[in-house]
C-alpha cells in the first residue's frame, strides 16, 4: 500500500528542495553510468526514477492562494 504524505514549504524551501534534489539527480546518474554491479545499477535507476519523479511534482506545484490567469 502507497502512503501519500503532504509537506508545507515556503517558496525559499521549494527552491532549495529541488536544487538539493537536482544535485543528486545529477548524481545519480553519473553513478549509474559508472558502476559495473547490475543489481547496483537497478537500485540506482530506481532511485533516480523517484528522484525524478519528486522533482515533476515540485516543479508543478502551485503555491496555495495563487490562481492561474
């Protein structure tokens, strides 16, 4: 079973969050382009898939109170 778990960020932590989070992305896939275990390299792209996945619904989210035009 999933668990879906809100968290409340000001603008200054989102921007933080997804540069933190981009690093690693970046990260990630340099590790993953440099090891030669398989079952390491499955865990990794797993990892960067979440990673990425974070990232989309950050980078979608709308501050609360804004109404788009």
């Amino acid at each position: 079973m999933e668990v879906t778990v809100e968290v409340e960020l000001t603008a200054s932590e989102r921007e933080l969050l997804l540069t933190i989070l981009e690093d690693h992305d970046r990260e990630l896939l340099r590790e993953i382009s440099r090891t030669d275990r398989h079952g390491y390299r499955l865990t990794l792209k797993e990892d960067a898939k979440c990673v990425e996945a974070i990232l989309n619904k950050l980078r979608v989210a709308r501050p609360a109170g804004l109404v788009s035009a």
